[in-house]
C-alpha cells in the first residue's frame, strides 16, 4: 500500500505544480476578454446576491455558469474581487483536466508504459500549450467540457451507464457541442444504453431549467447555433466560401474593423455549420454500429477514436474556430492513443505542437495573411481527418499503410 501510494503521489504532485504553473501564467492579471463581455455581469449578479438577475445574464453556455457557481459564491468567504472570482471559476476546470492526467497515468503505469510517456502524458493533459489561450481567452469551460466527454465514454466502455450518463450530461449542459458525445458514449456502452441517455437528459435539464425559466436562454442557444456568424476565422473549411474584403484606407491609414486579406463570412454558413457538427455524428455512429453487426474489424477503444474523429470535425466545420477549439480534440486523442498504444504519445505531442503553431504563432503578426493560415489549417487537418477515419472504418487498412511509429505492443479494446 505504502508503495502504490507513493506511485500515486508522484503523478498528483506533478499536477499540482503544473496547475500552479498554468494557473499563474494565465491567471495572474486581468485583461478584456470573452470572459469582461460575457460571463462577468452574470457572475457578479451572483455574488452580489441577486440569483434571478445572475440567470438572466448567463450567456448560451449558462449551464457551465451554474455548473461553477459553487465555487464562485466561495470567493465572498475571503471577500475575493474580481481577479479572484475569475480564479475561483478557472479552478474546477483545471482540476478537471488535473483528475484526468493522474487517472491516465496510473491506467498507463498498468499498461506498461514507461516513465516517459507518462509524464509526456500527464503533462499534455494538464500543461498543454492550448490551455493557456483558454484561459486567457476567457473560456475555462471548454477544458471541463473536455475532460467530461473524455471521462463519460470512458466510464461507459466499463459499463456504468449511471456514471456516464451524468458525466454526459453535466457535458452537454456544460455547453451544447457536447452533444456530438452521445453516439460515442452509446458505442461504449455494452448495455444499458437507454438507461444512460435518460439520465444525461435528466442531468442537463436539472442544470439547465433555472436558466430556462428565467427567460431569455433558449433564445441565445437558438441565435449561437442557427444565426449568421459574427465571427468567422480563418481555422475551417468555409473561410474560401466567404467574400473577400479589401483594407481601406482614408489618408493612408487603415479604416478600423477592415483587415487584409480578411473574408466576409456567407450567411448560410451560419444557419447549417453548428446544426451540422452534432448531426454529422449520427451517421458516423450508425457505420460503426453497422460494421460491428456485420463482424468486421474494429479498432481498439474505438468509442474513443469516434469522439476523436467527431471533435476534430467540429475545429473544421465550426466557422468561430479559435485555439481553444482544438483543446477537445487534444485530451481525446491523447487518451485514446495511450490506452491503445504502449509507446509515448507522439501523435498528440504533434497535435499539441502543430495547434500551438497555426492557432497561436502562425498569426498575421508573424507575417501569415488570414488565407495563408486557412491553407495551413487544412493542409494538417484534413490529412488528419482522413487518417483517423481510416483508422476507425478501415482499421486493417490502416495497419498496413501507417509507420507503428515505436508500437510496442496493441492494448486490447476492453484494457
């Protein structure tokens, strides 16, 4: 016991650091972000007392709002101010990713990887170069959110379809693209699967009715998922779709709100792109449900190569992709390649680095127009897609085209 608590401490400790490093690198001032605009007057409401006023002004994603509140309202026992209400509701979300990291590494040390690929590991699911920009951004719930869609299909494929069901919904009331994990946590499950969907309906209902009822929400999930973008990046598949707007200048300076090489976004991209990242999955969990019926070949942990494929199409279909987008999408793979593959975690250490690159370095300010980033966007997304839906359709296809890159040895699915 001595020893295994030992082993477990290590990893714990090195997550704690971690989370200090991350916390005081991004948290350690106050700037404008999503947060000022969006989730600040809600918070504020809350901690002022006024409850009815705090769901009023609780964004589309007010569930995760509800969801941190506990630890917001904590802040008025130290009479915390503004920096540290933004702290209090960062925390659960960098704990999240804390559990998950500790989690994957004790599962890795069973497995057999060695010390390398376990503190690779841990350090991605807790220090990666996406985070910061989330929580700089203003968006700690997009790492909760991660971690929880991580954390139902993983519960699920151990057949605790009670479990997976509240961390499903707590996901989807956390914020609404965590429904594209449902047809992944359905392929988890061995049974029970109906079981589980009623209670991730019940969960997200019992988060979301508050702010239902005061009035105002269904509107703003209805504008967030259906309206024209108001922001349109160059990080997906629409951008060359959009109109091309010219600089214009007035006495040789820049008119404000016009940029280079900037694209006007197509009105109806806003109507189908969110509808259609959560209805892609269907079909995508139908084939593999089909090709299970059928007895062919499936890859290991494949509930989790799903999720993976599913996230890294919602950065590609998603006409508001920023860094913390791709965040999801990082955790996933990073669990799915662990438990499938003893060797380090060359794959998402690459997801990690080449994020960072395009999203963060490869910026105008770098001397990367907006179309040159949407080229360079694609040319590392779309190869990558492909690649893991024929890791996922064709898995013996897969085998015998790609490198084993260092494969000891294939963990099997039910590992």
């Amino acid at each position: 016991m001595h020893s295994r608590a030992r082993e477990h401490a290590v990893p714990i400790a090195a997550a704690a650091l971690a989370l200090v490093i991350v916390g005081w690198l991004a948290l350690y001032g106050w700037a404008l972000t999503d947060y000022d605009f969006e989730v600040r007057p809600a918070f504020d409401a809350l901690v002022q007392g006024h409850l009815l006023r705090f769901l009023e002004l609780a964004p589309a994603y007010g569930g995760s709002l509800v969801i941190r509140a506990p630890f917001v309202l904590a802040t008025k026992l130290w009479r915390g101010g503004e920096l540290s209400i933004y702290r209090a509701a960062a925390a659960p979300c960098l704990a999240a990713s804390a559990v998950l990291g500790v989690w994957l590494v004790a599962r890795m040390r069973v497995l057999g990887h060695t010390r390398l690929a376990r503190a690779v590991a841990l350090a991605l699911c807790v220090a990666n170069p996406l985070t910061l920009p989330a929580l700089e951004i203003g968006h700690p719930e997009e790492l909760l959110g991660a971690v929880l869609c991580v954390a139902a299909v993983v519960v699920a494929s151990r057949n605790r379809s009670i479990w997976a069901g509240v961390l499903l919904g707590l996901a989807i009331a956390n914020k609404e693209w965590a429904l594209i994990a449902v047809g992944p946590v359905a392929i988890a499950l061995p049974e029970h699967r109906m079981r589980c969907l009623l209670t991730a309906g019940a969960v997200a209902a019992v988060v979301l009715a508050p702010l239902a009822a005061a009035g105002g929400f269904v509107t703003e999930v209805r504008g967030a998922a259906t309206e024209a973008p108001i922001i349109f990046n160059p990080w997906q598949v629409w951008w060359f779709f959009g109109g091309h707007l010219h600089t214009l200048r007035v006495a040789g300076h820049i008119v404000p709100g016009h940029r280079w090489d900037h694209r006007v976004e197509p009105a109806w991209v806003g109507t189908i792109s969110h509808p259609l990242i959560v209805a892609v999955t269907a079909p995508m969990t139908l084939l593999c449900v089909r090709m299970r019926s059928r007895g062919a070949s499936r890859p290991g942990h494949e509930a989790l190569l799903l999720l993976t494929l599913a996230l890294l199409l919602r950065c590609m279909l998603d006409p508001w992709d920023i860094s913390y987008y791709a965040l999801p999408f990082l955790l996933s793979l990073l669990v799915w390649e662990t438990l499938t593959f003893v060797r380090p975690p060359v794959l998402a250490l690459g997801a990690a680095f080449a994020g960072w690159f395009v999203l963060q370095w490869a910026v105008p300010g770098h001397g990367f127009s907006p179309d040159e980033q949407s080229l360079l966007f694609l040319a590392l997304t779309l190869p990558s897609a492909i690649a893991l839906g024929v890791a996922l359709y064709a898995p013996g296809l897969g085998r015998r085209l790609a490198p084993r890159i260092g494969d000891r040895a294939a963990v099997p699915a039910h590992a």
